[in-house]
C-alpha cells in the first residue's frame, strides 16, 4: 500500500477551491478513509481511527456516558468512520450529516442494510429543521467545527440540537487565541467555546488530548513510510503507551482535543 505524500494536513485547502468542492473531491478517492490524516498511508489511517475510537470509549466512560439507547448526531459525518462505533456501543440511532453530497452518497451505501442509521446533506452551520432541534442525546463532530470560520456559522453549529441532560463531544486545537488556518478553516479559542456554552447553558466537563503521535509524522520520511506500510500497528502501541502517561509527541501545535460539555437539564 503506498503512503501519501506529507504535503498536506488533513483539514488544509488548496487556494481557489471552495470547501465544498474540496471535501466532494476527496469523497470521491478510492482511498476509503478520505476523512482521514492525508499525512499517513492508509494502513496508518486504520490504526488511526481504531486509536480514535478507543480515546473517544475511554472519555465517556470517564464522563458516566453510556450510549446504550442514545440518539446521536454525528455532524459533519465525512466517509462514516464513527458510524459503527456508535452502533457497537448500543446507540438506539445514528443520523449522520455532511455538507457533502458525495460523502452522505458513500454512507448511505455502506450502512444501506442498518436500520438504525440515517443520513442527509446539511450544512452544519447553517440553522436546523425543525424535527432536530433539542432531538439528540449525544451530538459528535470530530475534526470539523473549525471548517465554520464566521462566528454565525460557528454558533450555529454548536447549538439546539441537544436535549436537556444530552452531551456534546467535539475536537478542535483551543489555542489560547483563535487561529486562522486559511478563509474556511479557524481555530476558534477555548475563550469562545466558554463564551457559547454560557449562552447556549452547556457546562463543560473537560478537555482530553485525542492522540499523542497520528497527527503528523513523528519518523524521516523514509522510516515513517515503511513503519506505516509494514508496522503500523506500533504507532498504535505507542499511541496508547504515551496517553497513558501523558506524554504526546506531536508538536504542540498541531494537537487535537476533545472537549465534553453537558446541556443544562433545566433548559
């Protein structure tokens, strides 16, 4: 299997492409995990998401969550690579949306014999159909939110769709100062994250780092490559070692995390 040139960051853009554009196009590469890191093969990918899903397990069992009988929302979708997570951990439904037609097409397919699941082109900023505000239990958006870059957008997006009591689990850098990547893509700071809760009545719960070395190369280019070809499973095992003690490889810079916050059961 061949590596993917380490040209490009997962979430980077190429000028004069719109980013609905640039998601369909690469919704339509045969490379199954086209949500993925484009810096890693797709051997690596694998152990990437599967290392994903264990911190995403691990988080809400730390937080007393148990999606047995759940209603989640899986906004901004992409290829489905959350999907089966949420139906292994007993989740009663899953609706998936992407602003990409391409990518709501290819999970439709794949989970066309899963009554359980749904899935619709929507823009996660843009306002919600009646039927789904403060419909969900659980809403998930993992590595995506930062494609809203106005504030309009941005609120909408982490908003009325959760119930009293649900939960909301989404992953983003929190600088300390909101950083813009290029026009479609800022990185909004952990301040207006607080500032929206707050007026949204969501309590926080806490911040955990998503992964401590899948999210950029850690080896040479030529040792990265054939570890991912013929060992990617060792990245995994190192993945989990360092999690454990806390100790992340990746640059500061470019770590994700996942924050967990509560709707207010009174609202």
């Amino acid at each position: 299997m061949t590596a993917v040139p380490e040209t490009q960051h997962s979430q980077d853009q190429p000028r004069g492409r719109s980013t609905r554009e640039y998601w369909d196009i690469r919704h339509a590469t045969s490379r199954p995990e086209a949500s993925g890191t484009l810096a890693h093969s797709s051997a690596a990918n694998e152990w990437f998401y599967r290392a994903k899903k264990n911190r995403i397990r691990e988080i809400l069992r730390w937080s007393h969550i148990s999606l047995k009988g759940l209603r989640v929302l899986d906004a901004a979708c992409g290829s489905g690579q959350f999907v089966d997570f949420f139906l292994r951990e007993g989740a009663a439904s899953v609706l998936g949306i992407d602003f990409s037609s391409v990518a709501i097409c290819s999970c439709k397919k794949r989970f066309a014999a899963e009554p359980k699941c749904r899935f619709g082109s929507l823009d996660l900023g843009n306002k919600l159909p009646t039927d789904m505000v403060g419909s969900f239990d659980l809403v998930c958006c993992f590595d995506a939110i930062y494609l809203l870059p106005s504030i309009k957008h941005f609120h909408n997006g982490l908003r009325n769709a959760l119930k009293p009591g649900g939960h909301l689990l989404i992953s983003d850098h929190y600088p300390l100062t909101s950083t813009k990547r290029h026009d479609d893509l800022v990185h909004h700071s952990h301040d207006v994250y607080t500032q929206i809760f707050e007026e949204g009545r969501l309590r926080e719960i806490g911040i955990y780092l998503q992964t401590a070395v899948f999210l950029s190369p850690i080896l040479p280019s030529r040792f990265q490559r054939s570890v991912e070809i013929y060992l990617p499973w060792s990245l995994y095992v190192l993945d989990r070692l360092l999690l454990c003690f806390n100790k992340p490889i990746t640059p500061a810079a470019e770590r994700y995390y996942y924050l967990i916050a509560q709707k207010d059961i009174t609202t």
